[in-house]
C-alpha cells in the first residue's frame, strides 16, 4: 500500500495537535479570604480576583471588616466587576457554599480560619491555599512565634510567598518546601504604557514614590536624599502618591528640611490617577527598609507599574527587590536608610541621562517576561487544578 506525502502530512499535524492540545478544564469555585475589602491600596489582590473571573472562574469574597480606608476612592473595577455583590462580611454563611479553592491572602487569616469551629469538617474537604506577603511572614509569623503557625503548616495545602525571599524565610520557620510555590503578584501591562523618558530641558526633572506612608517604605530616607539632591540640582521635584499614618511626620520633616517648594503630597490616587502622575514623571523611588517590627516588602507592585512605564527605578537592597532589579540593567538598587547614597543615585541619574533609554526598555522588557498578570493567572490556575487533580 501506498501512503501519499499528503496523508503523512495530515498524521504529523493531527499528532501534534495531540501533543499541543491544552485540556479543557471546568471552571472553579474560588473564595478569597481577606481582612477588608474593599481596599485601595491592595490592587494586587483585585487584579488576581478580576483575572480569574475574566478565565471564567466563580470567584466570591470573605471579608472580615468592611473597607478600611473610608473616603479614599475605590478602584473602578470593584464596580465594573459587580465584586461588592460577591462579598460576605465577618460571618460565613451557616449554609457553606461548595468552592473549590479557599484563598487565605495570609498566614494570618488562615490561622483564623482554622479557629472557625463550625468550618473544620467542611474545609478539611475543600483545598486551603495561603499568600505569603511582607507584613505577613516578616512581622506576623518571624517577629511573633512561629509555632502559632504549626498547624496552618501542617493543614493547608499549598503556600504562595510573592518571592524566593519568602520562600526561604518560611522553611526557616517550619513550612515544608514540598508545599511552598514561589507566585510572583503581578499586573496588567496593557494599563501601564510604556514610554521613553527624555531629559527635559530647561524644565524640571519629576521624581516621585507610590506607596501607603508606613516605616518600611522608607520614605522619609527619600525626602533626606531630595533635601540633599535640591542643594546641586535645584530643578527637581518630588511628589508622594499615598497616605499613611507617618504623613504628618513626614510634612512635618518636609518643613524641617526647608524644601516645601520641592515636594508635593498627593493623596491617594486611583489607577488611573497614578497613571497619569507617572507619565508626567522619570525617576520613581522606593528605598525601603525593615521595620522596626520586623515588617519587610515582598516585591513592591508600585516598582513593577513604574518599571512598566519606562521610569528609571531607585529601590533598595531589600527582601526581594533584587528578584526585581537587575541593579544597573533595569533599575538601580542602594543600601538600605542610606539618604546619602540614595541622593549620590540620583544625582548620577540626573547627570546621565543617557543611559535612561537601555535601562527603561530592559525594565519593561523584565515585567512583561516575569510580572505580567495574564501569565501570572494562567500560572495560578495551573496549580490550582493540579491541587485538585482536574
């Protein structure tokens, strides 16, 4: 018998869609487990719950307090997607729905879940999946006692630290790798467009930190590095996009330091309020540092968004930053609560304007490889349904 060239043809491109085809799996029911919501500054959390729901997933919320942040403006995906109809607030319900996935986005919170009497049988038959982000794992878990932590350990199903940082802090205090999975929180680098930063002449060059105004994003270090930066280069400004409980402090320092004229507070922002404070801007800065309780950043999303659109980033040597940064490549990383080095950083940057171009299209380049959040939600669902074995 003889095959035609054809047929074989035909054989090779239905073997390989054998091969290739990507099974079809259903979609699951998926409970976010969190302290508030909504809450403005956790868009790392809404964009994990809006691109599941996107995939075609049923997701819902638990939240144990109403929005923490009164009169700051909710992200208008809260809206778009209908989520405060998807909400239960501090009591499950006693009829519990059938989901697939409880999603604690903390240590924290999984612990209070394991002391729900009323909810033991029923998640000992569902799958019980842990965040590991800063605060949690740097303050709650290390700086208090880890063996309060033992049993969530031993229960839950899976842990997701944001960073190889984490990862290895958490086998540290008792976590088994065979159940840690590094999951970068990611974002959508369709809202952040790029754009390459020019010196301006004759003008003023815009710095500018996006972040809640607490001790470990050390912003105070990086109005003592403008104070320094203002004296050589008096064409510069500093705006703060957040709010926090060290904002009168750190107005009252701005004072102190005589450069009112050089820095602007901005308020909270939402998205697109950011995004456009960010178009107008070239140098973003984040120098955190550890707390002094212990509080440490995973990878910040604030440095991710700023990297997206082309500015030249400043952060610190901290936690998982350097996962981040690829120092001198696509960003530029210095010590920790170093106001000096940091104003040397930008004073550097300011004079040498021609290395912005390399270090904004590498930036880019890393966040869309590594931090983009369809890859990241494609990235999820993988390992939920390999918990389930669907």
């Amino acid at each position: 018998m003889v095959i035609s060239k054809k047929c074989i043809t035909g054989w090779f491109i239905f073997l390989s869609y054998l091969l290739n085809a990507v099974p079809e799996h259903r979609p699951l029911n998926i409970v976010f487990v969190v302290e508030y919501f909504p809450a403005p500054s956790q868009t790392y959390v809404l964009n994990i719950i809006t691109g599941l729901i996107d995939k075609g997933h049923n997701v819902s919320i638990f939240a144990f307090h109403e929005n923490d942040a009164i009169g700051q403006p909710i992200q208008p995906n809260v809206e778009k997607y209908c989520l405060m109809n998807q909400v239960t607030y501090g009591k499950w319900p006693d009829e519990l729905p059938d989901y697939d996935i409880i999603f604690c986005q903390s240590a924290t919170l999984g612990n209070k879940m394991l002391k729900i009497k009323s909810l033991a049988k029923w998640l000992r038959t569902r799958k019980l999946v842990i965040a590991l982000r800063g605060a949690d794992i740097a303050k709650n878990i290390v700086k208090n006692n880890p063996k309060n932590y033992k049993r969530l350990f031993a229960e839950a199903d899976i842990f997701l630290p944001v960073c190889e940082y984490f990862k290895e802090v958490a086998m540290k205090v008792g976590c088994s790798p065979d159940k840690i999975i590094v999951y970068h929180s990611a974002i959508d680098c369709s809202q952040f467009f790029f754009r390459e930063r020019e010196m301006p002449e004759g003008e003023t060059v815009q710095l500018v930190s996006v972040c809640r105004l607490i001790e470990k994003k050390g912003t105070d270090v990086a109005i003592r590095a403008m104070a320094r930066v203002a004296k050589n280069c008096p064409n510069v400004h500093f705006t703060i996009v957040g709010q926090g409980p060290l904002e009168d402090f750190l107005k009252q320092l701005v004072k102190k330091l005589n450069i009112s004229d050089k820095v602007t507070f901005f308020g909270w922002g939402t998205q697109e309020d950011v995004v456009k404070v960010l178009d107008k801007s070239h140098i973003f800065l984040l120098p955190s540092i550890t707390a002094l309780n212990g509080d440490k950043e995973g990878i910040p999303n604030a440095l991710k968004e700023a990297m997206a659109m082309g500015l030249i980033t400043v952060a610190t040597r901290h936690a998982g930053n350097p996962e981040l940064i690829d120092d001198g490549i696509s960003g530029f990383l210095v010590a920790e609560k170093n106001s000096k080095e940091l104003a040397r950083k930008i004073k550097y940057l300011i004079r040498h304007p021609e290395i912005w171009k390399p270090v904004a299209f590498a930036a880019r380049k890393k966040i869309e490889d590594e931090f983009e959040t369809k890859k990241s939600i494609e990235e999820l669902e993988q390992i939920f349904y390999g918990l389930l074995d669907v």
